[in-house]
C-alpha cells in the first residue's frame, strides 16, 4: 500500500474472477499486464498458475508500489516496442485495465477528480506532456469545444467550451473548473443527471491529456502479431468510446468472408478467423461486487483467443460488414 501525501492509496481490481476465468493462464505461459496499477490483477494471475507475468504502466507511482512483479515503464500503444526490447516475439496472454486507477482518483496532487482540490494535471505520466491546464490554454474554443464533445459526449460542449476560454486565466484547480462548469450547466439539467455536471469534461480532459483512445488504436491494431495461437486478450472498459474500439476490433478479427473458400481467396478476402470471442458480449460486475467497489459499477470485459490462423490480409473487412 503506497502513500502519496496525505492520502493511503487503495486498488481493488475490478472483475478479478471474470479476468482469470478470461484469460485461463497456464504454466510456463507468458502474461502481460499492459494496465499495472497497483497489481491486483498481475499478482493473482501469477498465483493462479507457475507462469511468467509481466506489468507495464506509464504512472511511475505504480510501478514503485509493485516490487514483487516485473515491471516496465511504458504506455500500451508502444507495446510492440516493449515486447521487442524484452527479446519477446509472442506472448500467451494480455490484460488491459483502461482508464484511470482507483490511486490516480484517490489523490488530488494527481489532478483527476473533483471531489479534492488538486492542480489540473491529468497525466497518467507526470514525467511528460503537457497538463490539462496546457491543453486548455493551447487549444482555442472551437477545438476545445470538439474535443469535449467527442471524448466526454458532452452536449452541452460549446457552452462549457466558450466559459472555459473566458475563464482560463483565472482556472488554477480541479474545483475551480468543477465550479466553472455548474455555473454553467442549467440547474434543471444537473437535477435531471445522475452524474456531476463536469463528469464529462473532466473525462474529456483526461482522455485528451493522455492520448488514451489513439494508445488503445495502436494496441489493437497490434495484438494479433503478438499473440502466441492460444493466447488470450483481455480487456476492461469503463466508457463507450474505449468498448466500442475493443468490441468493433475484435468483430474484425472474428470476421471470415462469406464467399466459397477458393473464390475468397481469390479476392483476398479471410477464410479463417484471427481470434475468436471468449465472451460473447460484455462481462459486467455483479451486484456483490459493486456494492463492495462502486467503480466497478461502469466496468466491461470483452476477451478473444488468437487461433493458429494468419494475420489479417492487406484486404481487411471494412467496419461497415458488421
């Protein structure tokens, strides 16, 4: 358990008995945590079996708090670089975790919540890029006001866009744009709402800050090349944006042509799926679960297998087949 400050920074890792049941792992098999956090999900999947696991994080605060686990600084969507530099070809197993972690949330020198007074930072990685108060200041309003409403599906975006630039020169803290924004939005509005009205921006900011859609991309994209046939992947959501870019992908890898087999490959279309669901559709928290660790509340995994088939052909299906 580590301290930052004032604040005892605990994890609960969300979904653990649906994670393993996932990700089945087995002796002598590789396991990358690409998501460390505080190494609840990395720790079990070592205790489940005699394998090798690995964590990955861009938070320096995690991995200083996990010295039992191997560990590697760096970002998801550099995962080919990662396995490379570590003389790993294929692995048996991935596990992300997206989002912010329950630490990050916890501390308000971090930036992440409103409920704290904290400087509006917002990087996972604070050793590099820009804060979130960079990105107010760099980005004009119509820019602003997109992004807020593309990564937070904030509709009210242009509004809260135009009040943000009014006030950036007096912005210094979380509250400060918590404030700023329930000005903003009509009270009726926020009565109607189950979330706090600056809920959206806030994860807008955040996803901006620490380019986590465009990481998520790269990972994906990535993942059949890196995966021993067997080998499983794993990974848990906690908005749209994310578990629509895991659920849209691994349809992809899943797609086979529908034309007889000589004539699909004629045209250079699949016969044989790149990975296979595990799961269905969405695994979601029980309620025992959620009552125990309401941050679970949000949280979905989705899983695949890769099958011994080859890698997608330069004619990949389009999204629009599904």
């Amino acid at each position: 358990m580590l301290e930052t400050g004032a604040v005892e920074l605990r994890h609960a890792p969300v979904l653990l008995a649906e994670v393993l049941a996932a990700l089945d792992p087995q002796p002598g098999k590789i396991y990358i945590d690409c998501t460390l956090g505080r190494g609840g999900h990395a720790r079990a999947i070592a205790a489940a079996a005699a394998c090798r696991v690995i964590g990955i994080d861009r938070d320096p605060a995690a991995l200083a708090a996990v010295r039992d686990l191997q560990t590697v600084h760096g970002q998801l969507g550099d995962i080919i670089e990662i396995l490379a530099a570590l003389s790993l070809p294929r692995v048996d197993g991935f596990l992300l975790d997206l989002g912010v972690s329950s630490p990050q949330l916890d501390d308000p020198a971090r930036g992440f919540s409103f409920q704290r007074e904290g400087p509006l930072d917002m990087r996972m990685d604070p050793t590099r890029g820009p804060t979130a108060l960079e990105l107010i200041r760099e980005t004009d309003e119509a820019n602003l006001a997109d992004l807020i409403f593309e990564l937070g599906e904030e509709r009210l975006s242009r509004k809260i866009a135009h009040a943000i630039k009014a006030a950036e020169a007096t912005l210094v803290t979380t509250l400060d744009l918590a404030a700023l924004i329930s000005r903003v939005v009509p009270f009726a509005e926020q009565r109607k709402s189950k979330i706090h009205c600056a809920t959206r921006t806030f994860q807008a900011l955040r996803i901006a800050v620490n380019g986590e859609l465009d990481q998520l991309a790269r990972f994906l994209a990535a993942v059949p090349d890196l995966l021993a046939p067997g080998g499983r992947c794993a990974v848990i959501s906690f908005h749209s944006l994310e578990d629509r870019l895991v659920k849209q992908r691994f349809r992809d890898l899943a797609w086979t042509s529908s034309l007889p087999p000589a004539l699909a490959a004629q045209v250079g279309e699949r016969t044989e799926a790149v990975c296979e669901p595990i799961t269905r559709k969405a695994v979601v928290a029980s309620e025992a679960e959620i009552a125990g660790n309401p941050r679970a509340r949000s949280a979905r995994l989705r899983a695949c297998e890769r099958t011994a088939a080859p890698n997608l052909p330069s004619g990949a299906p389009p999204s629009s087949r599904h």
